[in-house]
C-alpha cells in the first residue's frame, strides 16, 4: 500500500480503517474478556458486561494503555 505524504504541520490521520491504538481490549482485573477491533465495540462490550453484573471493566489499547 502506497501512502500518500501528509504536509508539514498537518496532524497525522489514519488512513482507510486503520488504527494505530486498535486492537482494544476489555479486562476485568487482570481477566481478559475479549478483544475488538475498534473502541466503539469495545465499549458496548464493556457497557453490555456492567448491566450484566455489578462489576467494574476497564479497556486498553495495543500498548496497554487504558482508551478513554
């Protein structure tokens, strides 16, 4: 795949359905519970699983770093 070069002093952009942070992660503790591709998905996971139980689920992104 050919990228196209960005102008000086444009802030990078994501390029077709890419993204750098993906895949996200939703964990409870240290319990992985799944893993999707974009942090919408992961959200609704995480909302889908607190209704379920009384429980407390955080995401992280491909560093490990928690997606706000």
């Amino acid at each position: 795949m050919v990228r196209a070069r960005k102008p000086k002093g444009e802030p990078p952009q994501m390029f077709g359905d890419e993204d750098p942070r993906a895949p996200y992660k939703v964990y409870e503790g240290d319990e992985l519970k799944g893993t999707y591709a974009t942090r919408a998905e992961a959200r609704r996971r995480q909302q889908q699983l607190e209704s379920e139980q009384n429980r407390h689920f955080i995401i992280k992104d491909r560093n490990g770093d928690i997606a706000m």
